[in-house]
C-alpha cells in the first residue's frame, strides 16, 4: 500500500495534521487530550548516515494556542511550528517531537532543500547600546551537540529587517546559500555562514533567484533607474565575470521569477506600480523567458489585451500555462520557445495549476470570481474532465498523488464557512472539515515516483462520511441562478451589449479607469460612454454641425416634404424665406451705392463678416479715448510746463499701439483680402455710376426698384472650409500677428527668450510664402 498523502493546518486554537487519502484521519503522534507532557520515549534510527549516535523522541501532544507559523520542509521528514517560547520540529511521518530550538518569538521559519537547516525570523529590535539585533538565524535541524533541553550554537546569523524575502536562498544541493545586500549578492558555504565565499556585485540588485536542478545558475533584476531600462542577468554559480543570459525592457519596478524544475529556463513576470495608460488600478504586466544557457530570449507576446492573472510550468519543464486578459481571461499553452501550442475557450479565470505528474491541468477563477474550476487531462487532446464548484475558496493545491485537490477558505479574506475541502480529479468532494478561523493549510511535500497514476479517473474512490454529510446540508439550486431581470425584460432574449465575450458578446476594450472620463485630470470634452456590443452612437458633433460636413438643417424644417408639414410650420417656413430675401435685397444694395462698411468703410452699416460685438466695443473703445484725452488734458494743465509735452509723447504710444492692433483685427478676416476695387468695377462703370442702372435706349433712366441688381447666391459655408491654400494663407496670417505681438512687447523694453526672438526673425520668410501663394496686403 503506497504512503498515504498528508496535510497540515493551523486554526485559531491550534496546529493540526492530517493523514488524508485514503484514511483521512489524524496523525497519531498529535493527540488531543493527554495528562502529561512526555507520554513516552521510543528508539529510532538516526537520521544522520555519518551520525552513530541513535535519537530518543518523544510523543507530545498538539500544539494549541497562540502558534505564529508552521511548515514542512521542502523534502518532507520535519514539521515544525513556532510558539512564544520555542520552535519544535517533529517527524512528520509519526508526530514524534525531533528537537527544540531556544527561539523566542519567531515570526517565520524555513528549512532547506533537503531540511539539513532551519532558519528563524524574528521581529528587529536593537540591545541596550541601540545596535541592531542579528534577528535573521539559521540552526542545524539535527544537532550531536545539542543539549537535553535543545541548548545549542547557531551556524549563522545576520541582521534583516524587511520580512519580505527573508530567507536565504540554497542551491539544490545545499553545497551553497545567498542572500541579497545592498549592490551585490552574497554566497556562503552552508556549513560556514561566518565567511562570504564569493560576491556577485551588481549596481542596484534588489531581487534574484537561485535555479533548482544540478546546473547552478543565478538570476538577478535591476529595476529602472536614472532613465536607464530594468534589466535581468543570469550568472553562472560562480563564474560571475559575464552573464549568460539577459533581457533590458522597460515597465518593470518588481518581478517574478519562474524557473522550471530543470534550472533550464526562467519566466519573468515584470509588473509596475502605476499604469501610466490608466487602464488599470494595478499596474502593468509583461513576460519574458531566457535560457540559463544564454541561448534563447525573447518577450512572450500575447493576442488579448489586460494583465497577466498567473503562470505556472508544467513539471516536465517543457510546456507552461498563462491565463491572461481582460475578464473574460484567455488560458494558453506554450512551449519552451514561448510559442503557443494549445488555446482554451475564453472564461472567467485567474488561476492555473499543473498536477505533479504533469498529466492534468486546473484552470480556476478565485478571489472576486465564482470559483468554478476546469481539469483538462492533458494526455487525451486537452480533453475536459469535470468542472468543480469551489466557491469562497482562498487556497487551491494539487496532491502529491496527482489525484485530489485541496481547497480552503481562510482567514484574514474571510472569517466565516472557514473549512478544508478535498475533492477527488473526477469531480467528486472526498473530504470536509469545518474550521473556526483557519490561517494556515498546506500538503506534505512528496515525490510524485512515490505515487502511481495509475486508473486516475476510474473507479471514483469512495467519499470519507464528513463529504456525505456535506452533500446532505448543501442545497442544490432548483434552477440556475442568473442575474436580476426587471419584469419588463423577462422572456425576452438578452442584447448582446450585456454579455461577456465567452457568452457571444463584444470583446472588452478599456480605454481608461473611467468609460465616462473626460480629458486629463477631468478637463477637456467628457468622452462619450462607449458600451461593449452595442452600436456605435452618433458622433459628438458641435451644436449646428452636420455628421457629413458643413451645416446640419436638423429642426429647420428644410429638406421635408412640404405635404408633412402643418399650417403652422409651413407659414413659419414662408416668413423665414422672405426674411431670407429681404436680407439679400439690401445687401445687394449696400453693394451697389457704396453704403456698406465691407466696401468703403465711410458708412453705418457693418460688413457680413463683421460681428456686432466688435462693433461695439469699437464704439466704446472710442468714447474711453475722448474721456482719456480730457483727463490727460487737464492733468497736463496741472503738471507744468514739461507735463504736455510728455502727454504727446503718451498720445502718439498709443495712437501707434492702436494703428498695429487695428491691422492685426485687420489680417483675422477667414482667407485672402477681397480686391474692392475689382468688386466695385464690376458693378459700376468708369463714371461711378451703376451698370445695371444706365438709362434705356429711350434717354430716360430707369426707374430706381428696377436699378436693383438680383440677389447674388449665398451659401453657408464652413469657417474651417476652404482649399488647403486658404488655409494655409490663414495660418501664416496669424503667425504674423503673433509676430507683430513680439515685436511690441520688444519694443517696449521687455525680455524675450531665444525661441521668441528666432521667431521674429522668420518674418521675412513667412511674407515671401504669402507672396507666392497670390496674398496682397
């Protein structure tokens, strides 16, 4: 009968461990009640081949109360857990206690590879001479000379004040160990932490990771930094002149390292703090993969748009999973060239997960998701097995045996329904057990040679009698829940503007954290709300501005058919085309004798292209001046005989302020300069008399209605309009009033910067373009 798997937990009162498949019950050696501390002592064979001396353990009974942290070592023989007063590390294939380490207040515990140490972490403090304490300790697991009460020396110890990354990083060996320190990584021989066998010295190091397997290497980051890009380098251990891979990109302030069970490949995962495109609350993500051998590199580019969710290799080392993208993510499968060789359907996903032996795979949406988790047997065309409800779920691990799931609902994220859940690969729950207040859970780490695949998925094991129970408590939905409908929707088919892409819908496109933000910062035009799916609405067009160019005659009345209309439009449409032709009647008039300001500029009547407002505060401009020259005067009465001279002096200032402002009000006229003088020969003969008027053969002149010219044609056009010579006439006309501007302010005395006066300097140019284009001041 193989090993039964193993599983571990830490609640509110306790730590627990479980033998789960195919007995699920607990491990022996952690009894529930017991009147004394020692119950007996038993004779094992020492763990240690070079070791003669044989260990005496001992059973004690389960830890309870308030226990920080427990772990298993990475080869699975210890267990060990944390309290107040000491660590204790006990043979996790029967519970009996191995040794205690005199550790107080450990807040994080490791092992190494092959669980020869354990390292210890506890808070920074600082002794009586306010030096800092070495919190960070690494001890021998099993220890000849340790006392009977667990006194013994550390092998090494160092100062750590950031509880992320903490531990030191051992080769697969345990030959050697690093840690990262300001601008360099430092590698020690295990046995000897006193000493720094060798540096790897990189300028701004501040992540690395050392290759599981046999082929030593080491990859390091350096994040951006004085516009230089981030960068990763893979050494050799301990050849540390040149790297043999690497890979600059931009956008990354933090990494993952993913590096394959081989050592052969590593997977970046680069993320930044803030995205700068604001389509996201979390940053930016982007993948790389480089060989450790330096023979390959490249960015895994991916066909969906949104973050990377998770990643994971599979254990043969050859093929990994992404699941990424907007919701609703997209799972592919690539190969160890990062090209794509398997794409599944589009679901709401966020997790991926490969079974030990590589033969499954679990792709399964948590967190904010439902909890639905997909298995797809890799070795019968990625054909789906079973889909799993595990709504809640915090925790999801496959077992060492390759043929159940673990899953969790833990504390802190949620403090109720805390419980553990095993469920076998076919779909069915196995085991459950409710729990107040689980922290921790966790499988006993094993090989998968261990274990045989064998039947995985036939016969369906039968469920521990807690999954029965379960079943009978949990009510199964008469019909599918979905999503409220208003009564007026029922029975009605749903717009495809509501569905997800997997569901037929649009695909999500996001252009900012906001659908209905405006500009930046909240300035400028607010965009319009664009929906996934539905048809694209009318463009935000300015008010009387038609879709197709030129003036929209929408709500005029124009264009219809005057059969539709009422009495009271179609008399509304009559007074509006009289008014129409009266106001070309007397403009052709104004025309004709000369009256109107656009020809002669001696009349009342202001010009077409001249606004009213203009008009105005010509008028205005023009009363401020008489009341400024009265005032002037009588301040040069009061100032003596130099005051009216120096008044004169201010008078012509501003008459040729004035003159320069006017030609500039002049040059804003939308395209070239009218010739008037043409216009008028046009109409009127060499005599100054109309042509339209000249008296008839009979010698008598014509009466005056009939001397009236018909109305010209008008046409609305555009102020944007005209031929791209127009408008480039238009833009060269205001560079010269800015220049004009420039040349004022030179004039009166003030500072211009080096692009100003270069400007100013191109006049000459901008006038021979003007020239050549055809324009006449």
């Amino acid at each position: 009968m193989a090993e039964p798997t193993q599983l571990a937990y830490r609640t509110l009162k306790g730590i627990g461990i479980l033998n789960a498949a195919p007995v699920y019950e607990g491990l022996p050696g952690f009894q529930r009640q017991v009147t004394s501390t020692i119950l007996q002592r038993i004779d094992l064979v020492p763990y240690q081949k070079s070791s003669n001396k044989r260990l005496t353990l001992c059973l004690c009974k389960r830890p309870e109360g308030n226990l920080r942290c427990c772990v298993y070592s990475p080869d699975g023989r210890f267990f060990a857990w944390a309290s107040p007063e000491q660590v204790s590390v006990v043979d996790a294939s029967t519970g009996y206690i191995v040794t205690n380490l005199p550790a107080e207040n450990v807040y994080e515990l490791g092992f190494s590879p092959v669980g020869t140490f354990i390292i210890t972490w506890q808070r920074p403090s600082k002794d009586g001479e306010g030096n800092a304490v070495k919190n960070l300790k690494v001890w021998r697991t099993i220890d000849d000379n340790a006392g009977a009460e667990g006194q013994r020396s550390v092998v090494g110890q160092f100062v750590q004040k950031s509880q992320t990354g903490w531990n030191l990083q051992y080769t697969s060996d345990e030959q050697y160990c690093a840690r990262c320190v300001t601008n360099e990584i430092q590698f020690y021989q295990s046995g000897d932490l006193g000493t720094v066998w060798n540096k790897l010295r990189v300028e701004g190091v501040t992540d690395f990771a050392i290759a599981p397997g046999m082929d030593l290497s080491v990859a390091v980051f350096i994040p951006e930094r004085k516009g230089q890009p981030a960068a990763v380098k893979v050494y050799k251990i301990p050849q540390f002149d040149t790297a043999l891979s690497q890979k600059t990109f931009y956008k990354g302030d933090k990494v993952q390292f993913k590096w394959n069970d081989l050592g052969t490949s590593v997977i970046v995962l680069a993320q930044t703090e803030v995205d700068k495109t604001n389509k996201s609350y979390y940053g930016e993500t982007n993948m790389y993969i480089l060989s450790a051998s330096g023979g390959f590199d490249s960015r895994i580019h991916l066909d969906k748009e949104g973050p990377i969710h998770d990643v994971a290799w599979s254990p043969n080392s050859k093929e990994f999973g992404v699941v990424y993208g907007y919701m609703p993510a997209k799972t592919t499968i690539f190969n160890a060239k990062a090209v794509a060789t398997h794409d599944f359907s589009l679901k709401p996903r966020n997790t991926i997960l490969f079974s030990p032996h590589g033969r499954f795979v679990l792709v399964a949406g948590f967190g904010n998701l439902a909890g639905q988790m997909d298995i797809y047997d890799l070795e019968k065309d990625y054909n789906k097995v079973c889909t799993i409800e595990a709504s809640n779920a915090s925790v999801c691990e496959w077992s060492p045996d390759g043929k159940h799931i673990l899953t969790a609902t833990t504390s802190p994220r949620l403090r109720v329904d805390n419980g553990v859940r095993v469920w076998h690969v076919g779909g069915g729950i196995m085991y459950n057990e409710d729990m107040n207040e689980l922290y921790h859970v966790c499988w006993r780490p094993q090989s998968p040679t261990k274990h045989s695949l064998e039947n995985a998925l036939d016969p369906m094991p039968t469920p521990h009698a807690s999954a029965i129970d379960y079943l009978g408590r949990v009510k199964t939905p008469s019909k599918p829940a979905g999503a409220y409908r208003p009564p007026g929707a029922r029975g009605t088919t749903t717009p495809l503007h509501f569905k997800r892409e997997d569901e037929g819908g649009a695909a999500f496109v996001n252009n900012g954290i906001s659908s209905t933000s405006g500009g930046i910062n909240g300035f400028g035009k607010p965009r319009r709300r664009e929906v996934p799916g539905a048809e694209a609405a009318e463009p935000n067009l300015p008010p009387g501005a038609s879709a197709e160019g030129g003036v929209s005659l929408a709500g005029t009345g124009e264009g219809k058919d005057e059969a539709n209309l009422s009495k009271a439009a179609l008399k509304n449409k009559k007074k509006r085309e009289a008014k129409k032709a009266k106001e070309a009647e007397q403009k052709a008039a104004a025309l004709v004798t000369g009256e109107g300001e656009g020809v002669n500029g001696t009349g009342n009547h202001r010009g077409p292209g001249r606004s009213p407002e203009r008009g105005h505060s010509r008028n205005r401009s023009h009363g401020e001046n008489f009341r400024s020259r009265n005032q002037s005067q009588k301040r040069g009465q009061s100032q003596g005989p130099d005051g009216p001279r120096r008044e004169q002096s201010r008078r012509r200032n501003q008459s040729q302020g004035r003159d320069q402002s006017r030609r500039r009000d002049d040059g804003r006229a939308m395209g070239p300069k009218i010739n008037t003088r043409a216009a008028n020969q046009s109409i009127s003969d060499g005599n100054g008399v109309p042509a339209n008027s000249k008296a008839p053969q009979g010698g008598k002149p014509a009466p005056g209605p009939s001397a009236v010219p018909a109305a010209p044609d008008l046409t609305v056009t555009s102020p944007g309009g005209g031929s791209p010579e127009e408008k480039r006439v238009r833009a060269l006309l205001k560079k010269l009033r800015a220049i004009d501007d420039l040349k004022m302010r030179v004039a009166a005395s003030e500072k211009l910067e080096n692009t100003q006066l270069q400007k100013i300097q191109t006049e000459d140019g901008v006038r021979k373009e003007l020239a050549k284009l055809g324009f006449q001041e």
